[in-house]
C-alpha cells in the first residue's frame, strides 16, 4: 500500500481497499462520530482512484441538487446544466460509471436526506437497476450514526439490505493520537487525551503548547467554535431532541440510575432507557457495568471526554469564566476540577487500554460499602492467561501530580478483601506519574503490574500479568 498523509488508519484504509479490488457493484456504508475523520479518511483512499465525490448540505432540496450537480461538474471537467431531481442526476451516476471502474461517495448523506427523504429510494433503484452490473464501488457515509443505522438497518427502509459492508470509523487509540504531538511531552499528550479523547479534529495544531494554553485558547476563549459543540454534537445527531441533551446534563450533575433520569426529566422509565441506550450506541455516555458483590443495576456516566469535559467544567462554569479578569484567572479558580475531571478520564483511558493489551473476557468496576463508608475499585476485569484460566484482575488509577505510593496499593487490597475478591487475583496499578521506588521494587518481587504514562502512549511495553 502506498504512504498515506493521514495518522492511524491503516486497517481501515485496508478494508476499503480490499473492497476496491473486488469487480461488479460494491457497496460500503461509512459512519462515525462529527469530527472523527470521516471524510478525510475517504478522501485518501479516493487518491488515484476514479472518484466522483458528492457531499450533501444543510439546505433545501435545490441547494442539495445544485450541490451534487456542480460536484458532478467538477468530475467531468465541464459545465453541465444542473440536474432537475434526483432521479435524473443518478442516471448521470450510472453513466459516468460505465466509462470504468469508479469510486462514488456520497458523504453526509442525512443532510441529503433532511431535505430529500425520497434519497434513498433514489439510490436504492440505482443500485437495484442501471449500477447493478457497474464495476461501481459505492460508498454512503455521514455523521449522524442514529441516521445512517437506520436507513440501512430497518427492514422497511429502501437502503435495507443494499449495503452489507459497514464500517464505523472510531475514535483513535492514546498510542496514535500521539502522532499528532511530535513535540509535545507525555504527561501533556496523556492530559490532552483525557480533555478531547481521540478524535482527530481536536488534536489538530496543538503541538508545542503546554495543557493550560490549549485549555484557555480552545475552551475559555469567547470566540472558540468549542465552547457550544457538544451540545451541538447531541442536538445534530438527535434531530433536535433535548431529552437527549437533557439527559447527558442529568449525568454531569450526578444524576447517574436511570430511574432518578427519567423523574429529572419528566419522561417514562421506557422512554429514557431508549434515550439513554441511543447516547450508549454513539459513545456519548456508557454504563458502568457492576461486577462481584456491587449492586446489580448500572448506573451511566459521560463517556465522550470532550464532551464529559464540555458539560463538567465548561458548562458549569461558564457564567465565572466570562466573568473572570482572564483566562489565566479562570484555570487557576477551576484548576482542581479539571484535574478531577481528567482523573475520571483517565480511569476510562485505563480501562480501555487494559482491553486493547489482554485477553479481556468482561470489565466493570465495583462499588458498595466496606465498613460503613462508599467505595469502589476502578477496574475489575476478567482476563483470560492463555490457558483457559481465567484471572481476577484489580486496578487502581491515580492521575495526580506526584508518584504512586504505598497507601494506593494498600487501600486497593483492603478493598479487594472488603469486596470478597480473595482467590486468583492480579493487582495493576495505573500512574500518570510513575511509581515511587519502594513500591516499583516491591511490585516487582510480588507480580503486581506497574503501568506508566510511558507505556499508555505507547513508548513503552505493557507489563505481564500472570
């Protein structure tokens, strides 16, 4: 495969290019979160490659039409009179695609479709008729996930069935969003990842500036397009239902079971489960899954660190940052919860890392009480060795400004006994700041994993575990 001017999608650039190779009409559905690289991703792979391009708009029918008709114009290196429907312009389509093997994408196809329902019925009689027998690849993409799940998930919808290959394009992983930071140390890019996860759009012209800066100008700054995108991201994707964003501000003030949501927001436990269960599908929340002795129900919490962040810390404060005397003034007043906030992220950067490194057969976390006082236990995982034996593993994450010590270890396996979880059990111990030297030699004389900043972005290996 040839170099690619993009960071960390070889194994989706793979899946489209093995499409590629195929003859005869191929279809692909594409969708992914706003921002996370989408576009770019297929534009890459339509290097070298025959491609019409076509983009849908938030606009009227007629702008959509004209749209789609000059980026047929522009394929065609000429002029062509604007297409009067939808109908007349995929015969274009199909005309275009008997010249040779051709790549069409229609990206952001639910803004065509909010102007256009009749879209994918269009479409659907292409590809059922004059594309059937094109060596055509045929590509759908777009942002709203809830969207494109159901134009090509619903049995009763035109697209059903006519796009078997689907791709969801994620979030990129600590280890290849640090490409991004060539310059920029390891606590910073850990930092940095906590805040905005991994999307690619936000780790965009933030090398060699320190985490306080990217804070002020990206977050506290009156003019950044930041300070109102989550809730965009939540209203676009959900048509405009505020239930939806009402719920994530239900989670963010610590309202967390899905009963006390529903009350909060004066729907039916039914209808918040839905609400609740369409946030999970499209990583805006995610439920804490009780493992051992913890109460059985789960309960939910911001899973998208950009907008955890944007509800957390922005939107809580708003009012005391535009009032502050200046940015600066601002971080300083709000500089604990943010480190609060990043801590809870990296709980979650821990988790997920522990799954990308092991065999993970199941991971929650416990919570409950131990001699009358709450507590919990961040990580609790079941990780196969290899042999069909299944270990008990513990985890404790700090993200604080100074080594682990004793006393975390120590609270893990107290709670570890409180808890019941007394055979076949393997601690890891989780630092932004590494380890002091008595516990380091101390964890490696007992078998307890010590995993750094180091090994999380990737500079260095994982421990073993068994």
């Amino acid at each position: 495969m040839p170099d690619r001017g993009i960071i960390g999608r070889d194994a989706e650039l793979s899946y489209l290019e093995n499409l590629w190779d195929q003859r005869g009409l191929v279809t692909c559905c594409i969708w992914g979160r706003r921002r996370v690289g989408k576009t770019s991703l297929l534009r890459e792979f339509a290097k070298g490659k025959r491609t019409l391009f076509m983009q849908g708009i938030r606009g009227s029918y007629y702008e959509n039409l004209s749209s789609l008709s000059l980026d047929i114009s522009e394929f065609l290196g000429k002029e062509i009179p604007q297409a009067p429907d939808l109908s007349h312009l995929m015969r274009t389509v199909e005309e275009i695609c008997r010249e040779g093997h051709t790549l069409i994408v229609i990206d952001e196809l639910p803004y065509l479709l909010e102007s256009a329902p009749q879209a994918a019925s269009v479409i659907q009689k292409s590809l059922d008729g004059g594309l059937k027998e094109l060596d055509c690849m045929f590509v759908i993409c777009g942002s709203s996930i809830s969207v494109m799940r159901r134009e090509t998930e619903n049995a009763d919808k035109p697209l059903y069935g006519r796009f078997e290959n689907r791709k969801q394009i994620r979030p990129l992983s600590i280890e290849v969003c640090r490409g991004f930071h060539p310059g920029m140390d390891d606590e910073t890019a850990l930092r940095w990842y906590c805040t905005v996860g991994g999307i690619p759009y936000y780790h965009l012209n933030t090398d060699g500036k320190d985490y306080q800066q990217l804070i002020e100008e990206k977050f506290f700054d009156d003019d950044s397009s930041w300070r109102g995108e989550a809730m965009s991201l939540i209203l676009q994707e959900f048509n405009g239902n505020t239930d939806y964003t009402g719920a994530v501000r239900c989670i963010a003030d610590g309202t967390v079971k899905q009963s006390e949501i529903a009350d909060k927001l004066k729907i039916d436990r039914a209808a918040c489960k839905r609400i609740l269960d369409d946030l999970e599908f499209v990583g805006m929340v995610e439920r804490r899954v009780p493992m051992g002795s913890a109460p059985k129900k789960p309960v939910y919490s911001i899973g998208d660190p950009f907008v955890s962040f944007s509800f957390n810390i922005i939107a809580n404060n708003i009012r005391m940052i535009e009032s502050s005397s200046s940015k600066s003034a601002a971080y300083g007043f709000l500089r604990n919860d943010i480190d609060s906030q990043l801590g809870h992220m990296f709980e979650k950067l821990c988790g997920n890392w522990l799954d990308s490194k092991y065999t993970v057969v199941e991971r929650g976390q416990w919570w409950g009480r131990i001699d009358g006082t709450d507590t919990d236990i961040d990580i609790v995982a079941k990780v196969s060795d290899g042999n069909r034996i299944i270990h008990t593993v513990l985890g404790e994450c700090k993200f604080s400004r100074k080594p682990m010590g004793f006393s975390a270890y120590n609270k893990l396996v107290s709670r570890a006994k409180g808890a019941g979880f007394t055979e076949n059990v393997t601690f890891i111990l989780f630092s932004a700041e590494g380890f002091e030297d008595e516990l380091a030699e101390f964890a490696k004389e007992n078998g307890i994993a010590l995993v750094d900043d180091r090994m999380l972005v990737g500079d260095r290996e994982p421990p073993a575990l068994f």
